[in-house]
C-alpha cells in the first residue's frame, strides 16, 4: 500500500513536470518523468536488491521533486526578470524627464520675454543710428531732444536686459541641477551592472551543468530500459548533484533579480516618481 502511493504521487508529479513542460517554457527541467520512464524505473527498480531499491527510489524521489523546484524557480525567475525589464524602462523613462517640465518652462518664459522687449530693442537701435547720422547737422535742439530720448530708453533698455538675464541665469540654474539629478540617478541604478554580471555568470554555470544533465538523462533512461540497477543509480546521482548545483544557482539568481528590483525601487524613490 504505501509503494502504491509513492508510486501514484510520483506519477502526479511526473504529470505536473510534464504539463510545465509542455506549457512551452524554453528554459524547462531537463528531465521529463513520463509514464513509460516511471514504468521502466519501477521494474528497473523491482530487479534489484531490497538495499538497492530503496536507496534507487530514494534518489529518484529526489530527482523527482528536484526536477519540478527546477521549473518553479525558473518561473520565478522570469516573472522576476520581465518585472525588472519593464521597470527599467519606465526608470529609465523617467530619468530623461527629469525637471524636464521646469525647463520647457523657463526656456518659454526667457523666449517670451526677449520677444516682448524687442520693439523696445529695435527702437532704441534706431533712434541711435538715427542720432549718429544727424551728428553732422547744426541742430542742437534736434539732437539735444534725440540725446534725451535717448537717455530715457537706455535706461528701460538696461532694465529690460536685466530681467533677461535674470531668467536666463535661473534657467541655467535649472539645467544645472537637472544635469546632477541626472547623473546621480544614473548612478544609483548603475548599481544594477554588477547584480547582471553575476547573475550571467550564474546563467552560465547553470547551463553547463543542463547540458550535462541532459546527458546524465539519456544514460538512465537507457538503463532503465535495459533495467540495469548499477548504471541507473550512478545517473540518478549525478543528477541530483547537478540539480542540487543548478538549485543554488537560480536561488542566487532569484536574489540577484530582487537585488535588481530594490535599486530600481530606490532609484524612483530618488527622483520622486
């Protein structure tokens, strides 16, 4: 009765690994422990000895629930990974425009205002030419009354100016604590660099050891049907130990990601949205 239901809660389990594994996932477990494997295993299992078939089922109950924390963890890991990316580019986003409001702001009110005060510009630019050109005339009183209009205007001229400047310094004000916030930004979500180098080089110790999982796979599968018992548990251990490694893997890779999502989180924080 109880290896009966071993028996059946391994092949539900087999069932789940393999609808994980149909539902098109690229990265799934390398093993898949269809029925026809499960039927193999078991006289496999049935043929040996009652030390050998325990220590077998032991190891393949293992494999079993080693196979399916395989597709959660990189379930989790994608969900984590399309998270991030969609972050990033909403941070990302986000950073360009900072203060980006202000500036088109002051740059419409220093434009507007140079453009009130240019018939005022203009007029006094003429009435100077003006009087330059009547120098050489005798009329004192003419130019005494051009001089003097010339005077007054100088005077709204230099005010006019100043209110320029007045808002083209606060406008440079503003592009210059828009460049630091920026910048600053920039660099608090460069914090994200390392966590992805790392994780690829995680990625990429996960990967060697998938391809020899694979392997160690088609080795049992191919004991199993020649219901060899040694051959069968020598490929149930390696791939236990190669899950087991995979495992630490992707638990890295899952803090690396949450790493990546904590910057992220701090980085909006930083620039307020």
């Amino acid at each position: 009765m109880r290896n009966l239901c071993r028996t059946t809660a391994l092949s539900l389990l087999s069932l789940l690994i393999t609808l994980a594994t149909l539902s098109g996932s690229a990265s799934a477990s390398p093993t898949v422990l269809t029925a026809s494997v499960q039927a193999s295993f078991d006289l496999t299992a049935a043929a040996a000895d009652s030390t050998a078939r325990a220590r077998l089922k032991n190891q393949y109950s293992e494999l079993a629930l080693l196979s399916a924390q395989y597709d959660s963890r990189e379930a989790q890991i994608r969900a984590l990974h399309d998270q991030n990316a969609e972050a990033l580019i909403v941070v990302r986003e986000a950073i360009k425009n900072i203060d980006q409001a202000s500036i088109t702001r002051l740059t419409a009110a220093v434009s507007s205002t140079k453009e009130r005060y240019q018939p005022l510009f203009d007029q006094y630019s003429a009435l100077n030419k003006r009087i330059s050109l009547l120098k050489g005339l005798k009329d004192k009183t003419l130019n005494s009354v051009l001089k003097a209009q010339s005077e007054a205007m100088k005077l709204l001229v230099q005010l006019a100016r100043q209110e320029i400047r007045d808002k083209e310094a606060l406008l440079k004000a503003a592009k210059d604590t828009r460049t630091k916030r920026i910048a600053a930004a920039r660099k608090s979500l460069a914090g994200i660099d390392s966590a992805q180098i790392s994780m690829k080089s995680q990625k990429s110790a996960a990967s060697a050891l998938n391809k020899r999982l694979a392997a160690d796979w088609s080795d049992f599968k191919a004991a199993v049907r020649k219901q060899n018992s040694v051959l069968a548990g020598q490929s149930l251990s390696s791939m236990v130990s190669g899950y087991q490694q995979i495992a630490a893997s992707k638990l890295k890779v899952i803090e690396l990601e949450q790493k990546i999502a904590s910057i992220i989180t701090a980085t909006r924080k930083q620039i307020g949205t």
